[in-house]
C-alpha cells in the first residue's frame, strides 16, 4: 500500500481517542471497569468474541470446524496464557478497518471515510492497531511503517497509547489472527447462501485454507486441510444443510456409488446409506472425530435403529505405516466366524457425490457421548477381555485373505519393513536422527538382524492396539477393538507386545496379561514367547523414536491426543530406543519450529 496512503490511515486512526467516552453509547455492563487494565481487556475480548460470534453459530457451524480440525476453545486458550500487559489508557477505535470497509479520498489533502462502524468499540487502543494490521492484510515488510506512523500519531493524540508496544502488541495480534480466521470461517461458510456449485465452493475453500494457514500455529493445528479437502467439507455440510430445509433427500444429492467389495446388506439398505450421508454435514462438534488417518462421524439414521459411524481418509495426513489388509475386509471376516471378539460391522462402503471414499461402519462407543478410552492403563477385567479376544482372533481362518508368509519368517519380514520406513524417512527427519544419535536403516537391520525368535503360527493381527483404538463400555458392553486399517498376519506375540508397549502398563498387570495370553492361546501360538516378547519390545521402542521425530519434525497430527502424549515423553522413547540399540545418545538440540508452534 502506498505510504501517503499509509499515513492518512494511521492518523485517523491517531484521531479516535479525541473522541470523548461521555458522548460514546453505554459500555455493555460486562465491559472493564478499570479503563486502563489492558490484560482484563484482552479476557473482555475473548469472551465477547465467543458469545457474540461462536455461540451464536455454533450449532449450525460447530460441526464444520470439527471437520476442519479448528478447535473451537483457541481463544480462551490463548488469553488465558497471556501475561500481564502494560497499562494503556482506552478509547474508541474501529476492530474492522479494512480495505473493505474504509474509502480514502482524493483532493487537495488525503482523507478518510469509514464506511463501517459496527466495528467500533472501547478499550485498548493497540488492540486497534493490531486488529488493521491483521485485517488490511499488510504485507510483512510493510508492518514496521505502519506501526511507526501510528506511533508518530499517538505521540500527538494519546501519547500514554504507545506504552509497552512492544510486548504487548504480538499478543493482540495473535488474538486478531485466531479472531480473523473464525470469522472468516463463517463469513466463507455462510457466504454459499443455498449454492452447491463447484466454483463457490472452491472460492470458499480457498478463503478458509488461506485464513487457517495464517493462524495454524495459534490456533494449535498441527495441520491444515488441502483446499480439496476442504470444498469437499463444504459440500457435505451445505448438502445437508439442503436436505433439512427441504425435509428429504434430494434427488442430486447423495447419489453414492457402492464399493463391491462389500455387498449390500439386509440390515442397511442404500436408502440408508444416503440418509447417514445426509446426516454426517450437520453432525454436531463433539460427534466428529478427527484421528491421525481418518475422520470419524457419529450420525443417528431414520429407520435404523442404532447411531452408525461415516469414516473417512483425512488427505493432510497420510500415515508413512500401511496395514496389510483392507480393514472392511477383517471386519467382515471377524463377523462371518461369530467368534467372541468385539469389533464393528462395516455396513457400507463406497463413494460419494464428489468421488470421495467412505465407509459406514456400527458405532461402538456408549449411547448420547463420546467414546471412552483407556489412556491410563487397562482395569484388570478389561485386560482380561482383552486378552481373551487376542486369543479368539487366533482361532479365525484367514485363508480367503490374500497373505503370503514371509519366506524369511516374521521377525525378518518386521525389521525390514522397518528399516524401510526409517530409509524412506524425509530429509530433515533423517538429519534430525542423526543428531539425536539414531542411526540409518542399514544399521538397523545389523543390529535387529542379529536376533532370532521363534516361530509362532501366524493369525489375524489388529496391528496397533495404542488405547485410542480401544472403546470402554461400548454399545455391546465391556472392552470394543475399533480401526483395523493396521491389519496384518503374523506372530501373534507382536500384537500383544506392541499393545504394552503403547499403553501405560505395570509390570504386575503386564504378567497378568502375559500368562492368560500363553494360557489361552493355542501351543503354537505361544511357543518361546518368554525370551522373544523382549525382541518385539525393543523393535517398538527403536519404531517410536522414528515415528514420533518424525511427527515432531513435520509437524504431522500432532493436534491429536495420542501424538501429543507421545511427543510429550519422547525424551524417554529416545533413551529407551538408544538403549535398546547399544548406543549413546547424544545431546539433544532444540525442539523443532513444529513442535514449538503447537
């Protein structure tokens, strides 16, 4: 923006605090009463925003930002770590004076009209400042011209104004930007109006992308959704948003088309499929489950008698681990043999309006809430259950499954696959290893390729039994096993081994689970167990030091609970991984930007 241009802004508005509090409206009675306590302010802010701007459009939008990843609390969590601020008289200034709503005119001098003063409030006049320079979208080298002419204006008008600028004003920028990008946010959303048309949607989402990329940090995404991924929200939520205002389901929309390999079932016609599609837009917040691979919505059905689940692949954040085996393909194998396990039935699975792969799978956590999950550590009795599931997957047929055991046996077949994934690790992953004194995949297959286990019959393995793949006190009672897409066949020791190493456990209750496990399990499934369960443990120890760097470095999911506990103690997963290895660590530098941003 032009300097001249610049400086008549900033002087207008230098001229704002000229204006007398006695012939402004009256305050709401919520407002400050201490008219220079500029952190009471700030919490003023945050509270105003939320009830007048989120609480309003929350139970028609809240599902929109869970779908998006946007936390709904970043303000209140932002203020909240806010320190105490520097003591600013306040005044009138405009929060909205943008390049929309401000008219510069020409003569013989430059001047302003505002044209917007439903902006207009009373408080800290560098929460102005702030509030123009995220909204009249500055570029960044053009930040400290702006702030030195509103300096130089102040000095003139409210010279008390300027005190502490330089603290303080990052704060109210970081409350600006998680500000601007809720109401852009909503401003986009609501903009469609009744649209589905491609082109306003893309326009939409590109409003979205480029307001959640400028507060990604702040607002604790680790991640932000592709402009796809995006318009695809969008079209689901305003789909929905169409079928409830007609009350039914329109002819063009939800037209899916099915996934043969699964079948349609008597128990969930592919009327129902669309009607949870309908459903899945307008599920509130707190039913959408956004995880490390996929998203998640708990949808209820007219004419079906329980809540079903609509997942789907989250495309920011493909997992660098692949299962084996197609997930909908365990779970209708698991059904089919009736055994004794507790898992969810794939209803459906297909592609919807706009190509996009989903399944439908029964919902498994407690009727009216969120599932629970053992995150602490199992209870005996579900230890117990959980055993005694390993051992009835044991005892399910795989032979229709498409397998070929590894000629070289499973243990190799692992360390392989893990000294792959550590070699096909991006750059600074692999340079923020070796810092850390983790080596390459070649000297890992030395070091692991020197041990030897026995070998166990191979059965059906769920693959990654961390505790959020674990309900408690599912919609069948007790312990439910959910998200099988790390399936595989192999040793049957591994998937008990990998499920202590991911979940707190004490000794106690890990040789409690260890000898039920060796008891109910058939012989061959057992054998040498007690000498090889140590081997597994030190490959998923060496695994977790790679995975979590690796989430650390590119910041990857690292807004989901399982990631964030996992980094939170990596400096444990990496003395463990270099123990198990023989090494020494070496110091360890600096926390990633990634890290340090979420």
């Amino acid at each position: 923006m032009d300097s001249t241009v610049v400086d008549v802004l900033t002087r207008f508005v230098a001229c704002l605090p000229l204006v007398r509090k006695d012939d402004l409206p009256l305050l709401p009675t919520y407002w400050p009463r201490n008219e220079r306590d500029s952190r009471a302010y700030l919490d003023t802010l945050a509270r105003h925003v939320k009830q007048r701007m989120l609480a309003p459009n929350w139970t028609a939008i809240g599902g929109l930002f869970a779908v998006l990843g946007v936390p709904g609390d970043a303000l209140d969590r932002f203020a909240a770590q806010v320190p105490a601020m520097s003591r600013r008289p306040y005044s009138l200034l405009l929060t909205n004076l943008t390049r929309d709503t401000v008219i510069v005119l020409d003569g013989p001098k430059l001047s302003v009209a505002a044209l917007d003063w439903s902006s207009a409030s009373y408080g800290d006049p560098l929460h102005g400042l702030a509030s123009h320079l995220v909204r009249m979208r500055y570029p960044e080298d053009q930040w400290d011209e702006v702030i030195d002419a509103w300096v130089r204006g102040m000095r003139r008008t409210r010279p008390l104004a300027i005190s502490g600028i330089t603290r303080d004003l990052p704060h109210y920028i970081g409350f600006e930007r998680i500000h601007a990008a809720y109401d852009d946010v909503i401003h986009a959303a609501r903009s469609l109006g009744d649209s589905v048309e491609d082109g306003r949607l893309v326009e939409a989402a590109a409003h979205i992308g480029t307001a959640l990329k400028d507060a990604a940090d702040l607002l604790g995404m680790s991640e932000v959704p592709s402009e796809k991924e995006i318009a695809d929200a969008l079209f689901r939520w305003q789909a929905a948003r169409f079928a409830r205002k007609t009350d039914g389901l329109p002819d063009a929309l939800f037209m899916w088309r099915r996934d043969p390999r699964v079948p349609e079932r008597d128990d969930f016609s592919p009327v129902l499929v669309r009607r949870a599609l309908a459903a899945e837009g307008l599920a509130p917040a707190d039913l959408v489950f956004r995880g490390t691979a996929h998203l998640n919505t708990v949808v209820r059905v007219e004419g079906h008698p329980d809540p079903v689940v609509v997942r789907r692949e989250t495309a920011a954040a493909p997992r660098r681990e692949q299962g084996l085996l197609p997930e909908h393909a365990v779970l209708q194998l698991i059904e089919k043999s009736e055994a004794p396990i507790r898992a969810p039935r794939i209803l459906a699975l297909g592609f919807d309006d706009c190509g996009r792969h989903f399944a439908i799978h029964t919902y498994e956590g407690p009727e009216g809430r969120p599932p629970q999950h053992p995150v602490d550590g199992l209870l005996p009795a579900e230890a117990d259950e959980l055993v005694d599931e390993l051992a009835a997957l044991a005892r399910v047929g795989h032979s229709s499954l498409s397998y070929e055991e590894p000629k070289e046996g499973f243990y190799r077949w692992l360390t392989e696959r893990l000294a792959f994934f550590v070699d096909a690790l991006p750059a600074r992953t692999l340079e923020a290893a070796e810092q850390r004194g983790l080596p390459s995949g070649d000297v890992l297959r030395w070091a692991l390729g020197r041990y030897e286990v026995a070998h166990r019959a191979p059965v059906i393995l769920h693959g990654d039994l961390n505790p959020w793949n674990l309900v408690r006190a599912g919609r069948g009672g007790g312990l439910t096993i959910i998200d099988w897409e790390m399936g595989m066949i192999g040793d049957p020791l591994y998937d008990l081994v990998r499920h202590l190493h991911l979940t707190p456990t004490r000794t106690e209750m890990r040789m409690r689970m260890f000898d039920r496990w060796s008891s109910k399990l058939p012989p061959e499934c057992v054998t040498g167990w007690e000498k090889d369960w140590r081997v597994y443990r030190w490959i998923e120890q060496i695994r977790s030091a790679y995975v979590d760097l690796d989430r650390m470095t590119t910041g990857a999911a690292l807004d989901t609970p399982n990631v964030r506990r996992a980094v939170d103690a990596y400096e444990m997963t990496l003395s463990a991984a270099t123990g198990s290895l023989g090494l020494r660590r070496r110091a360890v530098p600096k926390a990633p930007p990634a890290l340090k941003a979420s």
